[in-house]
C-alpha cells in the first residue's frame, strides 16, 4: 500500500500502538519529529531496534535510543567530513600545482583535451563532459567573486583559482583524467599509495564526502 500523511500526533500513535515503541515524553517526540522528520529519524534508524520476526521494536526499545542512534550519526558526518575537507582541499591545491606546473596558467591550457590522458572513448566523453563544466565557470558571470574579478581584470582564470569552485567529484575525476605524470607527482606526497591507487582512494572518499553533506546516514554506509 502507498504511504499516507501522517500528523505528527498520528506518527507517535502508530510507533506507540503498532510498532511496540515506548514513547514516554510525547512533547519532546513530536519536537523531535519536527526538527528531523519521521522518514529521516524512523526511517532511517530503526534497524537495529526491530525484531526481524515481528517487524515491531524489541520490548524496552525507547525513542529517545533511536534519536541518541541519530546523533551519534550525526556527530560521526561532522567528524569525517571536517578531514574529507581538509583532503579536498589538498588535492585540489596539488592538482592545480603539478598541472600549471607542466603547462602554465593560461586557462586555455585546462580547456584542452591535448593536456589530459584523451585515450578511450570513455576517456574522451569523461574529459569532454570535465572541460564542459570547467568552461561553464570561466566563459560567464558565476557566483564566485575571485573568479568573476580573474575574468574581467585578466581575461584568465589561473586553475589555482578555479579550483576553490569545484566540488571533491569534480577535482577527484579531474585526477582520474590527467596524465601519468602529473597523477604521479600528486601520488608521491603520500607514501605507500601509487596513482593507480589513488584514483580508487578518492573516489570513495567523494562517495562518502557526499554522505556526510547531504545528511545520509554513514555509520552503516
């Protein structure tokens, strides 16, 4: 059967009388519900709390321990995702590096399919798909202010200020997408891992970068 609206009051009697769930403070669960929403907190963290017979909460099961559940989750995101950041922040600081290093800062050198690894026909949709949403940033206005003063003050916007603009996917395929050489001096600031490697590493690092952003729950990803 399709799922109907429930009212708040509606939420708690159905946890209450058909889900076994012991609601001691209804106040504070409909506070609760309020500030999450039925789908996010239930739906999302009542596993662990079901008999796997009867579907129902296991007697002595409380809400507050599915919202202790929540923030425990919660606090466990904040966490990954201030070291994912710190990650994307340095490859992106690298990536920029080692390409301007190899050719130059003219823009036009990150808008050419000459200077990735443009072998494949995969390779060639990703990188064309990659210069696509790179030109988008740097051939009109976007809501970036540095970019915005780069293009109209120099008519070039270096890849170490584009790169600030870029989400974790979008510099962790850029990656992906370089040539060997350039994935090789990335690689090398960090021991025991080659370019090969380090292209698996970040993508699951943007997998879980997007978890934690988005609010998905993360301790069972």
């Amino acid at each position: 059967m399709p799922k109907i609206f429930l009212s708040y009051d509606q939420q708690i009697e159905k946890l209450k009388n058909e889900k076994n769930l012991q609601i001691d403070d209804e106040v504070y669960a409909k506070e609760i519900l309020r500030q999450t929403s039925y789908y996010s907190l239930i739906g999302g963290y009542k596993d662990i709390f079901k008999n796997p017979t009867t579907k129902k909460y296991k007697d002595g099961t409380k809400f507050e321990d599915i919202v202790e559940l929540y923030y425990f989750d919660e606090s466990l995101r904040q966490l990954f995702l201030k070291y994912l950041i710190k990650v994307e922040n340095e490859i992106k600081s690298q990536v920029s590096y080692y390409f301007t290093e190899k050719n130059g800062e003219n823009q036009k050198e990150y808008l050419d399919t000459a200077n990735y690894n443009y072998v494949g026909r995969k390779n060639q949709r990703d990188i064309d798909r990659l210069i696509k949403i790179l030109e988008g940033y740097v051939t009109k206005p976007t809501d970036y202010h540095y970019i915005n003063h780069a293009q109209k003050k120099y008519g070039n916007v270096p890849l170490w200020v584009l790169t600030n603009a870029l989400t974790f996917g979008n510099i962790s395929k850029m990656y992906m997408l370089l040539p060997q050489d350039i994935q090789s001096k990335v690689s090398r600031n960090y021991s025991c891992i080659n370019e090969s490697q380090m292209i698996s590493v970040l993508a699951v690092m943007v997998k879980f970068r997007n978890v934690c952003a988005h609010g998905e729950r993360l301790f069972t990803y």
